[in-house]
C-alpha cells in the first residue's frame, strides 16, 4: 500500500513541492536571463557611436597615419640623395595612401558595419551600462584623455620599433641565411 493518500498527489507530497519550487525557480531564471539578454537596438548602438566620438577618432586615425607615413618614409631615404621628382613622388605617397583609405574607409560606409558589428556584441543592457558610463563625467575625461594617451603610446611603440627594427632585420637575414635563400 502506498505512502501517499488519496488527497496526497505527486505535486502535494514534499518531494513534489521541492520539484515544483526548483522548476519555478528555473522558468524565472530562464526569464530573467531572456529578459536581460535583449539585443542592443540601432538606435541605442548609434547613440553609443555618437557619445564614443567613434567619427571624430577615425579621422583623427587618418592624420596620424599620414603622420607616421611620412616618418617613416623620412628615415628610411635619411642620408641617401634624392631628386626634386622623387622627393615630390615620396612627398606626395602619404596624402594619396589616406584620400584612398577616408574615401575607402569613409564614415558612411563603417557606421553600418560598426552598428552591426556592436549589436553582434553586446546586449541592450551592455550598451545602455556604456552609455551610462560615457555620458558620466568619468566617461567624459577618459574619452577626452584617450586621444592622448593613444598619442603617448604610439609614440612610445615607433620608439620601442625602432631599437628592434635592427635585430628584427638580423633575425630575418639569419632565417634568410639558414634557408639558403639569398638576400
């Protein structure tokens, strides 16, 4: 004979209370987490791009490469003579690399991608905590603060590049050398 009586059923046994208080537990676990995990909208991810100055940092990107270009491009002809027509030429190479990239690369054609690109990412309570945080005066100094430090730490790389730039040139000559390739 069964320990359950007639008005005992399985939901109203101990057992079963405890199975129905973990199952209630989980669908509200289940709903909270879909709750939370709603994609980040178009127009909040764009907000986000607009409070980041994401616009403003890729141009300022372009000019700095077109700086680093021309750097670069001064050391490596330094001490070896050219002419008024390969010096324009060399002169010239910068400014006709970038117009290629801005034109390729413009803002019209990245903000679709960055959108869809963030909204692949991260949730809508994500970017709605990032817009907190960026509109925030805290947010504000450090978006207002990155240009420079991203200047710092470029400037700090080309340095560190240029004391390996030897020993990565010897290390290739070697490699070079060992697979009996000529150089």
């Amino acid at each position: 004979m069964s320990n359950v009586s007639q008005a005992d059923t399985p939901i109203t046994t101990p057992a079963g209370k405890h199975v129905m208080r973990t199952l209630a537990a989980f669908i509200a676990l289940v709903c909270s987490l879909n709750a939370h995990s709603a994609p980040a909208s178009q127009e909040s991810v764009e907000n986000l791009l607009v409070v980041t100055r994401v616009e403003s940092l890729m141009t300022s990107m372009y000019s700095g490469m077109e700086q680093m270009m021309r750097e670069s491009m001064k050391q490596m002809v330094q001490g070896k003579p050219l002419n008024a027509e390969q010096q324009r030429l060399l002169d010239s190479l910068p400014g006709r690399f970038v117009a290629v990239m801005r034109e390729e690369m413009s803002w019209q054609r990245m903000k679709p991608l960055y959108v869809q690109l963030y909204q692949d990412t991260f949730e809508q309570d994500e970017v709605d905590g990032l817009l907190a945080f960026y509109t925030s005066p805290t947010g504000q100094a450090f978006l207002n603060k990155m240009p420079v430090v991203m200047q710092k730490s470029m400037a700090l790389s080309q340095s560190l590049m240029q004391s390996a730039l030897p020993k990565m040139t010897a290390a290739m000559k070697e490699a070079l050398s060992e697979a009996k390739i000529p150089n």
